[in-house]
C-alpha cells in the first residue's frame, strides 16, 4: 500500500513537473479583440492585448513599411533566440507551421521587434485566419517552451477600418522632408529659377499634416570667396528672402528661427565650382 502511494506521489510530480515546462499566452476566444489605437494620415496602429504576456501592435508610419512589434508585462533577457511562425488554428484540424523569421529579444520593451517582411506576412496570415506566434525557451523561469499567440478571433473587425487607414498615410515619412536646401548662383540673393518653386515644396505640403512641428529653423551660406564682413551680409539677405517666402507660403512668424553663418560652416570643403555652388545655400529644418 504504502508503495501504491509513493507511485501515485511520483506520478502527480511528474505530471505538474511536465506541465510546468510549457507555457502558452493567448487571448481566448470570447476575449479577443483587435483595437485601433491611432488614425492618422502621419500613423495607422492597432493593437491586442494578449492576456498574462502583454499585447502585440502592428505600426506603419507615413512613407514607411508596416511593422509588428510585441511588448510584454515581464522581463526578459536580452538575445533569447525566438522563433517567429505562422500556424494553422486549432479549429482548421490540421496543424502547419511555415517559419515567418528568426528573432531576438531586446532585453527591454518592445520585447521583441519583428523585420517588416515578416511582419507584412503575419498581417496577411492573420487575414487568411492563421495565428503567427513566438516560440521561444525560457530558463529562467523554468519553461522549455513559450508560445505567444496571436489570434485571428473578431481581425475582420478591424481590418477594413485599419486598410483604409494605411492607403490614406502621407507619402512621406517627417524624416523625409525635415531638411530642404535652396540654391543661389554667385553673389546673388535670390534663388537659382530651377529651385524657386520646388525647393520647399514637400516640406510645405508635409506641414500641412503634422501640426506637431514646433518651429522652423532659416541659416544662411554663402561661398568662401569674398570678405568674410560680406559674406556675413549676404548670407543675412538670402536667409530673409527664404524667410520671406515661408511667409507668404502661410507659415507663422513666430515659429520661424534665423540664423546667418556667412561662409563659416560650408556643407563641401572643396574650392572648385561645384562645391562652390552646394556651399551657396540657405538651410531651412523643422523641429518638433
């Protein structure tokens, strides 16, 4: 008898001991939900919670690539291998996987950031009702193996609302458009005919989508020759005409912020013609 216990005693640890090695995160089915959590012409993001583990999000800004990324509520070592699949869901019967990525964790939040490849890949395995999932080991807490899933319960919801959102993003991306340069020919305070127009034109047409640029930053240049007093001078007056310019274009005063740096800080080093032309320019950057 008292064996016939021990054997029971053995068998109950090695049951909870097996069942302890394998750790599955994902939202139930009554519980799964895809939000849109931003919709904007600058950002499309929606997001799901995935309950115990944190929530994945996928991401596109204006002239970027949609991303994915997963946050999570614990803490993980930084470079966990992980493995980034696509698998069938339970009720489809039969099980497939198509491996999507190889990862690693960041050490931090986001836990871990998916390549855009992949992540364009799992939004379209979640349209076609797979649930891409991270597979890794956890040593530290004592799990052999981790499964983070997403779930393609209520996507349909989302998807339409969040398709639109990304056909509808802005061209380009504020780091595009953030800096523009205008041209001048030798001595001369107005810009070359070729730039007049075109120069700003995507920086002015982007600041009409992001009110978050907080000022606007005018410096002018002029090339080394000439005196340095003159040179000062003219860089001043091609600076004002830019200034003039953004100010006809709409832009408030008090957001614009002048500087005249003469032929102190050339953008080429060189003395020959052309680096003579790149360095005669007016430097106009938005600032958030």
């Amino acid at each position: 008898m008292r064996k016939l216990s021990l054997n029971i005693l053995v068998l109950i640890w090695s049951f909870n001991s097996i069942a302890s090695t394998d750790r599955v995160y994902m939202s139930p089915m009554e519980d799964s939900r895809w939000v849109m959590t931003q919709n904007s012409r600058l950002r499309c993001e929606i997001e799901h919670v995935i309950p115990q583990f944190g929530k994945a999000v996928f991401y596109q800004e204006s002239g970027r690539t949609l991303k994915l990324k997963f946050l999570s509520d614990h803490h993980y070592k930084k470079n966990l291998e992980i493995s980034f699949r696509s698998v069938t869901a339970s009720w489809k019967g039969v099980r497939t996987e198509a491996n999507l990525a190889s990862l690693k964790t960041s050490g931090s939040n986001p836990f871990v950031r998916v390549v855009s490849n992949a992540a364009r890949q799992a939004y379209f395995e979640l349209q076609q009702g797979y649930q891409p999932s991270l597979f890794f080991v956890d040593d530290e807490a004592g799990y052999n193996s981790v499964s983070v899933i997403l779930s393609t319960v209520n996507f349909r919801e989302i998807e339409n609302d969040f398709g639109s959102c990304l056909t509808s993003l802005y061209p380009y991306h504020f780091d595009d458009v953030k800096k523009a340069k205008v041209h001048f020919d030798f001595d001369d305070e107005f810009p070359t005919l070729d730039e007049e127009e075109t120069a700003l034109a995507k920086l002015l047409d982007y600041l009409k989508v992001d009110d978050s640029v907080k000022t606007i930053s005018i410096s002018g240049h002029t090339d080394y020759k000439g005196t340095e007093c003159y040179n000062d001078t003219l860089s001043a007056r091609r600076a004002w005409y830019v200034y003039d310019y953004l100010i006809q274009s709409g832009i408030e005063p008090k957001m614009l912020q002048m500087e005249f740096k003469g032929e102190s800080s050339p953008l080429v080093k060189g003395k020959d013609d052309l680096s003579r032309a790149k360095n005669r320019r007016v430097e106009v950057t938005l600032h958030k």
